[in-house]
C-alpha cells in the first residue's frame, strides 16, 4: 500500500485580537475552513489551513497583502508571516485529535468525532463527524447556531420536515434526522461536499433517511412542490440577499428560517431584504464576528 500524499499546512502567527480576521482572510483565500489555536503562555494564535496541492507563490502574496490591510485597520497581527510546511497526514490526524472534543448541543445532541470513547446519556442522539480538508466539524459559530435552533425548534411526537441549503459535512441533515425530523433533504452546489456529506450520512447510518444531492440556490423554484418546516440556509450574505425569494418559498407559512454563514457588519442588509418579504426576525446570536437568526412569516393584518 502506497502510503498516503502529505498535506501542505499554511499558516500565520498572529494576535488574539486579529484572530477572528486572518481566519476568515486565509479561509477565504484558500476556500477551506481555518482553524486556530490560542496559546495562552505565549498569547499567540495560530491560524491554520490544510491542502493537498502546494500553493503558489502568487496567492501566497496575495495573503500577505490582505494581512497587511488587515493591519492597516489598526488591528495588531504580530509578525504577520505566512508559513508554508509540509506535514504528515497522520501528524494532522494527530493534531485534530488533540484539539476536537465532543461537545453537547442544548444539552440534548451529542457531537462527536469517531475516535473519542464518550457515551450518550440514555436516549441521547449522537452525530459522529470527523474532521475533513474542505469542511469543519460543526463548532464554527455559524454551524453552532444552526444545530442549536435544530434542538429548539424539534416538537417531539410532531412530524417536521427539514431542508439544508448548502448542506458541507452533511452535519445539520444528520443531525435532524437523529432529532426526529423526516423527510430531510440537503443540497450543495459543490460536489466534494455531496460526496462528504453521503460518506458522512453512511457513517452515521442515515444514508436512507436523507435525500442529498448536488443543487443550485439560483435554481430553487418558486412554486415548489414540496416545502419544509425547517429550513437552514449557511450561505454568503450576497447570495442570501440575492436568492431570497427562492429560499423562502422553500417553507412552509408557519415554518421557520434560519440564516447563518452572515458577518456582523452585512446582517441589517440581510435582515431587512427578507423584512421586506415579511419575514421577521425572532431570534439572533452573535459570535465574535459572526452574526445568525431565524426568521418566521409575520402574519397579515
């Protein structure tokens, strides 16, 4: 057996305080979740991103350049290197074990990666999701938010359907299958993540209960022919604003909509584009420079 391609790491030393930023700068630019541990001996944060191909020298440059208007906004990132090291999948298995725990969702579902030995309390729902090169592990904020608003909104004994716009891992459509709602559907126009999420679906043993497939936001009908109880939708403010009218026909008049994926400075233009359509918002969280909500029809007069 050939043993397996090594990963090149990219990565930049930077301040706690310009964290939230050079993560979602390095995310951006390589198109792949960031990570970043907080030392709190040295007061260091490394923000990391994990490829298979080398990055070229240009982008490398182009990162630098985004760090440097990063610092031009008065934000303090240190010595604002990028550093480029080549690693050992089993050195980034390693890594990711030390740093992923399993974590409870409003006290009710379990996240967990395979590896951790953690049992669920009786009847306690679990999801198993390993971390992947492309997709996280559901503790970004965004992602919280909306497992979060799966719990809180899941009436036990009542039927709830669940649609995932821009499904990733897979994670949310998992996990409303293990809360009990049916049918659930997910899509994403990316067909890496259609892969991950079915190999994920398979390892949690759902793989008959969701229906996931490759699919457009742009392409959603206006009158469908089936709509949902739930729908989450974890996408660019731009595109939320853009394709509101085909998300929320996706929904029941009595359903509820959840928006995420939103940074703090572009959720009024978010907001108000679907207050414009009457659907208010009921519930928000803010996570350092993220911002989430769900959204339910106002009903007339």
């Amino acid at each position: 057996m050939k043993p397996a391609k090594p990963l090149w790491r990219i990565s930049i030393a930077t301040s706690l305080e310009a964290e939230d930023a050079v993560t979602e700068l390095l995310g951006s630019m390589l198109g792949s979740p960031a990570t970043a541990y907080f030392k709190l001996e040295t007061r260091v944060s490394r923000v990391s991103v994990y490829t298979e191909k080398r990055v070229p020298a240009s982008l490398i440059a182009e990162i630098s350049a985004g760090l440097s208007q990063i610092r031009n906004c008065g934000l303090p990132i240190g010595a604002g290197k990028v550093v480029v090291t080549k690693v050992k999948r089993e050195d980034w298995a390693e890594s990711w074990k030390k740093h992923f725990q399993p974590f409870v969702v409003r006290g009710s579902l379990l996240v967990k990666p395979s590896w951790s030995k953690k049992r669920p309390r009786k009847n306690q729902p679990v999801v198993i999701i390993d971390p992947g090169l492309s997709f996280g592990t559901g503790q970004h904020p965004t992602t919280a938010f909306c497992l979060s608003e799966l719990v809180r909104r899941r009436k036990i004994g009542t039927p709830q359907s669940f649609l995932d716009i821009g499904t990733g891992s897979g994670i949310l459509a998992i996990a409303a299958v293990r809360l009990g709602y049916q049918p659930v559907h997910a899509f994403d126009f990316d067909p890496e993540s259609v892969r991950v999420s079915c190999d994920n679906a398979r390892v949690n043993d759902v793989s008959g209960e969701i229906k996931i497939k490759r699919g457009d936001v742009t392409k959603l009908a206006l009158k469908p022919g089936r709509t949902f109880d739930l729908v989450c939708a974890n996408l660019i403010s731009t595109l939320l604003v853009a394709e509101r009218k085909k998300i929320v026909a996706q929904l029941h008049r009595d359903g509820t909509l959840v928006l995420a994926g939103i940074l703090r400075s572009e959720f009024s233009d978010v907001q108000k584009a679907f207050e414009d359509l009457r659907w208010g918002l009921v519930r928000c969280h803010v996570d350092k420079e993220w911002r989430s909500g769900s959204f339910r029809l106002r009903q007339s007069g």
